[in-house]
C-alpha cells in the first residue's frame, strides 16, 4: 500500500466509523430485537422467529403492509407521471438563464414545514374546506365530498404533492444531460417529434426516471406523519403499526419486525425496479 492510499484511507476513516455507527448499529439493534419477545415490560431474549410466524399470517398486519405498498406505489407512479412534463419543459422549453429560477421556484415548498403542508393538505381537502367549498359554490356537487379526506386518497394526495420536487429535480438532471445532437439527428432521419421522444428522449433519461421512482417510493413506504394526520382508519400505513407496537402496546420486538420485513420488501422491489430498468433499456441483469 503506497504513502497516498494510506493518507487516504487516514482521512476517511474517522467519518466511515462514524456512519457505521449511526446506520449500522442501529439496523443491527433493529434487525437483533426482531428476533426476541416482550412481556410489557420484560423482554425475553432467546431467539425465535414466533414475530415473523406472527407478522405474516395475522391478516392485520399483512392488509397494512400491502396498503402501505399499494399507496407507496400510487404516490410513486401519479409523482412521476406528473413530474416528467415539468423537467421536461424547464430542460427543452426554458431560457437557460431563467432555469435555475424555475428550479428555485420548484424547491419553494422546502421552505415551509412539512408537517405545515399537511396540515394545510387538511384544511384544503376538509368536510368543509377550500376544495368543498368551491366546488358547493360553484354549484358542481350537491354537499361535500367525503372520500378525499381521512382515507387511502388523502394520503396519495398528500404525499404526491410533498415528493413532486423529489422527482422533477432527478429527472430534470437526466434531461440535461442530452446530447440535443442526437435529437435533431433523430429528426433529420425522419422521425416525428413523437417517435424521437419515445425513442430517443426517454430512453436515455430513464436514469432519471428510475432514480425518481426509488427516491419517491423508497421514504413513502415509511412515512408516518402523513397518514396519522390525514389517512384515518383506512389510511394508517406500517410505520403508524410499528409506532403503536413500540409505544402504543409496549411490544418493541415485533415493532422491529415489521420494520425488518418492511425494509426487505422495499429492497426487494427497489432491486426489481433497477433490473426491469436494465432489461428494457437493453443491458444485462
């Protein structure tokens, strides 16, 4: 090992140790007390897999985790969806003296508390709130709609709007990095504005893309604050059953164990989503 690999090593060390300890200490004492028991108070420590025997045949646990990946996945999907027309304007359509103001302009929600955007989420889509209001006024609906409020809906909403600047910015990034040769190349050779975004445009943002759809999916799933405040009964979400397990029950050890499947299950799809990305882009598993 040569003078420079060991300075560089020396100079890394300090903060690798210091991450090992905050991430991997934690994810260890997560992943260790998944596998003991709780009596309120007293905690058995011999190891057993009664948690995950428990965790994947009560029907109540398996119905949240799979409404947690579902609205996850709406989030992910209408997030991105919605997200790709604004980066693509801001890259192809935008002065680029002015594209760092619309990027500022797009982070503008970052400046307020995310839990403040929930709670005005709540006054917007209430019984009685702006969205009812206007569309009573309006004359469009007789009395309030009640489905877009403590429920699965709200949260989607919720969550689409909070994440929206989590997808445009890598999306717009990867747009950015377009060789726009290559576009007028696809044109000269008589292809459509269509067919060339379809196979010139997308294909070679879908980094981006993917990027967008874990950076969005990957904290949604987790989410706690959000469905507690506007998802109601049919809205809870399995970081709201793990926070009643550790607090609310008193049983730390399968408030682990739905975080440790949880975390596996995300891996799992997240692993899933970058192969499909790399199959249909033409690369190799």
């Amino acid at each position: 090992m040569d003078q420079d690999t060991k300075r560089g090593l020396t100079l890394i060390a300090p903060p690798f140790l210091y991450a090992i300890a905050l991430l991997a200490g934690p994810l260890a004492a997560i992943l260790l007390f998944s596998f003991w028991t709780q009596d309120y108070l007293t905690i058995d420590r011999t190891l057993t897999l009664s948690n995950y025997r428990e965790a994947l045949v009560d029907p109540i646990y398996r119905t949240i985790m799979f409404r947690s990946l579902w609205i996850s996945g709406a989030v992910t999907l209408i997030t991105v969806i919605l997200a790709f027309p604004v980066a693509y304007f801001v890259s192809f359509h935008v002065r680029p003296d002015a594209k760092s103001l619309w990027l500022f302009l797009i982070t503008i929600p970052f400046w307020t508390s995310y839990l403040l955007r929930i709670f005005l989420w709540k006054v917007i889509l209430g019984y009685n709130g702006v969205l009812n209001s206007s569309l009573t006024g309006l004359g469009l609906i007789d009395e309030p709609l009640t489905f877009i409020l403590y429920n699965a809906n709200a949260v989607i909403i919720t969550l689409s709007h909070a994440f929206a600047p989590f997808a445009i910015l890598p999306i717009f990034v990867a747009l950015e990095k377009i060789d726009r040769s290559l576009l007028e190349a696809s044109r000269d050779l008589g292809e459509t504005a269509i067919t060339t975004f379809f196979r010139v445009t997308l294909p070679l943002a879908a980094p981006g893309v993917v990027a967008a759809l874990l950076i969005v999916f990957i904290p949604t799933v987790g989410d706690y604050v959000t469905p507690a405040q506007v998802g109601g009964p049919g809205g809870l979400m399995i970081a709201n059953m793990i926070q009643t397990q550790f607090l609310g029950l008193n049983n730390a050890p399968m408030g682990a164990t739905l975080a440790v499947i949880a975390m596996a299950l995300v891996t799992l799809i997240a692993l899933a989503t970058v192969w499909l990305a790399r199959r249909l882009a033409g690369g190799r598993a």
